[in-house]
C-alpha cells in the first residue's frame, strides 16, 4: 500500500511505448518483462511457458530428451506455486527449462532465491517515515491516519515506470505509472497512491485516473497542502510473497509553473524509470537528475540529462533504489 512516498508533481508523459504483440496468454510483453525480473518463480516460469506455447507434457519430453526426468505433475506443482524446485536434479531441470523456453540463463534460478509466499514477512525492507521525505509529508500521515488504515501497507516496490507531462503553459499536465509490488504480508488489496501538486494545484480538480488491475477507492483531498491521496483497489488479495502488476495516473494542470519532478522511496530496492516528456511549445534549456536524504538536505550525484524524442523528453533509471528522494529538475529560459 505505502512503498513509494510521494509524488511532488512537476514534469511530463515520455514517448508511449511501441506496438507490440501480447503473449499468447494475452498478458502485456511489458508486464512479462517484468515478472521474469522480479517473480515469484511460479509466475515467471508459467508465464514463459505461455509465451512459448507449450503444453506441459512436451515440456517434459523435451526435458526427456536431455536425460531429466520430471514428471508432469511436478511441473504443474511449480508454475501454480504449489511447489518449488529444491533437489539437485530439480535444479538441472529449471536450467534446462531455462533453455527450452528460450530465456537467458539464470533468469528462473536467480527467482527461486526469492521470497516464497506465507514466510515472505520476515523479508519486509527496513522503511522510512512519510515526514522524513517530503515537504508534505506530515499532512500526507494525516491523510492517511483519517483513512483508517495500518501505518505498514504490506507492500513494497520492485519496478515502477512513470511517465510526466508539462504542458505548454509548463504546468504539469498529468503523470501515469505502472508499478510492479510485492506482498511482504498476507490480505493485502489495496494500494494508496499521492499527488503533490505544484503550487497553486487545485487538489479539488486533479483527476484520479485507474488503468489496469485495479480500481479507485476513497480519494482524501488536502487544499491547502495541494494533496490527493487515492486508494487503489486491486482484482486479488494477496498472499505475503505474491506480486501484482497494476497502473494508474492523476491529470492535474492547476498548479503554477513546474520546474522539477521528485519522488520519494519509502523501502530500498527495486527499478524505478522516470520519463518527462515537454510540450513543443515550452522546451526547457536544461535537465538534470539528482538525490537527496530528505526535504531539506543538499541534492547529491547531480548529472546533465540529454535530450531525446526530438529534445522534448528526458528520463532516468535506478535500477536498485535507495530510501529518499530521485528526481529530474529543469531550467527555463
């Protein structure tokens, strides 16, 4: 519910994602990508088995073919999580697995080093407070208190891509995100997401959008603060070590002139990508990433951003987060 802090809006949409084909169990290419990075184990390997086509009993003569025996039961046992591959001979076999659906090696055996469903609350990351990492962050735990729910949401974030629009007025037009978390307890449903609008946001008017495998709940509005707190219904409850794909995004476009995009992490670890993409009509002269601890520490590991999509977009990429704050900052002419 509560892995990343918050989002402090300033910036814009990247380049939309290319077409490309579903796997043949309809799942999205990009949310396949994702589950073979991050798990469980039972979903990378069934969704690999849907996308190369193959039934379980040729899995298994294939698997035959090259001196390893695994039953048919067995495999079924691992891709619905029933089981999970622990014998050296078990072991060989998801090495060959590995081969046969065509993936780069060690992709499932580095899963099975994972969290493996019920036990996975002792792998709960450490996590830092909302006020330690926003401006906002005390009106934020307010919000929160008012909702009527755990401090601790049960969930932490393995791969987060969001994409940021500034408009041409250079307002923050809207942000969208597709986020890939997983449950460090059991019961989880829900996801709360926040919007720090720019000043002058209209919290009354920014819009709550939910996109895929999930729904809106409560929304908490804080006019003064500039805030939108929304509550993401997901399809399933989760056990502790499941994992869940689901997007969402806030249009705002009330706030004064934006000048920089942030966010902060509550729990370490994980890939974040962000993307701010400009309007043609209001380009800024330049961009440039940065961290810091806190609100108010200095910004650290400040870097030139160049340009792409005909220089109207810029982004960056942590492929393993730290607790605090990233973002992208810009200057106008």
């Amino acid at each position: 519910m509560l892995p990343t802090v918050r989002s402090s809006g300033y910036g814009a949409l990247g380049d939309p994602p290319g077409t490309s084909r579903a796997t043949p169990d309809g799942r999205d290419p990009e949310e396949f990508a994702l589950l073979l990075r991050a798990g469980p184990f039972h979903l990378a390997l069934r969704a690999a088995l849907a996308a190369r086509g193959l039934p379980l009993h040729r899995v298994q003569h294939r698997l035959a073919a090259r001196g390893i025996k695994v039953g048919v039961t067995s495999l079924s046992y691992w891709q619905q999580g029933a089981r999970r591959p622990r014998r050296a001979e078990s072991l060989r076999a998801v090495r060959a697995l590995e081969q046969i659906l065509e993936l780069p090696a060690g992709t499932l055996l580095r899963l099975l080093n994972g969290p493996e469903g019920a036990g996975a609350d002792a792998a709960r990351p450490p996590s830092r407070p909302y006020r330690t990492l926003a401006s906002a962050g005390t009106a934020v735990e307010e919000l929160l208190a008012g909702m009527d729910l755990p401090t601790d949401g049960g969930l932490h974030t393995l791969g987060h891509h969001e994409r940021v629009r500034i408009g041409a007025r250079r307002e923050l037009i809207g942000r969208d995100s597709q986020q890939v978390v997983r449950a460090h307890r059991d019961g989880v449903d829900r996801y709360l997401a926040i919007h720090h609008g720019d000043p002058g946001c209209d919290p009354a008017a920014v819009r709550v959008l939910a996109h895929e495998n999930c729904r809106t709940g409560r929304i908490r509005r804080d006019p003064e603060a500039g805030l939108v707190v929304a509550e993401l219904l997901f399809d399933a409850r989760l056990r502790g070590g499941d994992t869940y794909v689901f997007g969402y995004g806030f249009e705002d476009g009330t706030g004064s002139r934006s000048s920089e995009y942030v966010r902060g992490f509550t729990y370490a670890g994980g890939q974040y990508v962000l993307q701010v993409r400009f309007d043609a009509a209001a380009l800024p002269v330049s961009c440039r990433r940065f961290r810091q601890s806190g609100p108010t520490a200095p910004r650290s590991e400040l870097s030139q951003l160049t340009p792409s999509g005909g220089h109207r977009a810029v982004h960056l990429v942590e492929q393993g987060v730290r607790r605090g704050i990233l973002g992208i900052g810009w200057e106008w002419d």
